[in-house]
C-alpha cells in the first residue's frame, strides 16, 4: 500500500525574504496538517522553517524538528513542538533523512540546496527510492531544473534519473506527485 507517514522539509533559514516565499511555507505546512503527514524538518523557529512548522503545529499536525545543538540560538528553536538536539549537523542530516518517507524542497538558501542535492547524491548512489518535490509558485527552482537538463543531456546522470523529484506549483501537487512515486510498507 503506498502512504506517506512522515515528509521532511528542507526550505530557507532566512527571515529577510519575500513575504511570497513565508506564506508558501504556512501553506505547506497546513497541508502537511491537514492530510495527517509528520513534519520533519530542521527545528527552528525562523525563515520559511518556523512559518511551516508554526502553521502545521497550530492545525494540529504532527512535527518532529531536529536541530544541533550549535544553532539553537541562531536558529531559535521551537520548542512548542516535538524536538531533538543533536551533536551536530551530519547527525541532524542523517536523523531528518531517517525520519522522512519523501521531501519537499521550498525555496532556501546555501543550506536548503546542500541539503536538497546531499539526498539526491545518496539517491544517485542507489542508497534510497525516496523522492523528493521542489515547491515554489514563482520558478525559483527552475534554474536548477534547467541545470539538470545540461546534466542529463550531458550524460553525467541518466534520464532515469528525472523521476526521483518533480517540480510542483502548491502544496497540494506536491504531495500527491510525491504520493505518486513512494512505496512505504503498511504495517
Ligand atoms: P539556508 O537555506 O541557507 O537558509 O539554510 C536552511 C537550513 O539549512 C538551515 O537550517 C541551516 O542550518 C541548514 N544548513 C546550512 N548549511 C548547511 C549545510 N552545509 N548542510 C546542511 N544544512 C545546512
């Protein structure tokens, strides 16, 4: 049976952004609510992070945040849900990673691309079948869809390789593309 328990999110830090990218965020998150899928997500309570996890929160959905203990400070964590304080950063990488069935890229940063091309790498690797959707309404991402064009016609990466992740315009898209593409025993 196919069903998505738990979706990570991997989105910006930064509060300094359009307040487009903020609301996009609260969206998900009353999605990811709504439908009764976890949030995974990296634990803090600033940027798109803490809209999405406060949005999900105050619908009663469920949240895991997982954040090393380095940030807490900068990243403010929020406390009001679920949370794990890690040693470090690969830890809270390889814990989000664990604790995901699938995930949403929302529009980031440095860290977001890291993290969001870190998974598609141990994919690529064949060490997962997670997949993962990019969510914006503006083609944020689509730049680097573009560059994954140039990869696979390249030859670097089979074409195979396009249906790991899609490119969604709403929350609601996003998780029924990724829906679509897992396979999580029912047990
Ligand atoms: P940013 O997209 O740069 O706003 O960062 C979004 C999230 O990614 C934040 O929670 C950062 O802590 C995290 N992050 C920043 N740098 C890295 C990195 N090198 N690897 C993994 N996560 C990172």
């Amino acid at each position: 049976m196919t069903k998505i328990r738990s979706i990570c999110v991997y989105c910006g830090a930064s509060d300094a952004v359009d307040p487009r990218y903020i609301k996009l965020a609260e969206a998900l998150g009353r999605e990811l609510a709504k439908r009764g899928i976890r949030l995974v997500y990296g634990g803090g309570g600033v940027g798109l992070m803490g809209a999405c996890a406060r949005a999900a929160h105050d619908a009663s959905g469920e949240v895991l945040g997982i954040m090393p203990r380095f940030l807490l400070q900068k990243e403010r964590i929020y406390k009001d849900v679920e949370h794990r304080i890690v040693d470090d950063m690969h830890t809270r990488k390889q814990m989000m990673f664990d604790e995901a069935d699938a995930f949403i890229v929302l529009p980031g940063g440095i860290g977001t691309l890291e993290e969001a091309v870190e998974i598609l790498s141990w994919a690529r690797l064949g060490l997962h079948a997670k997949p993962m959707a990019f969510l914006d309404e503006d083609g944020f991402w689509s730049p680097f869809f573009e560059l994954l064009e140039r990869i696979i016609e390249g030859g670097f990466i089979p074409e195979e390789f396009r249906q790991a992740m899609v490119h969604s315009k709403t929350s609601s898209d996003a998780i029924e593309a990724l829906l679509d593409r897992v396979v999580v025993l029912d047990i």
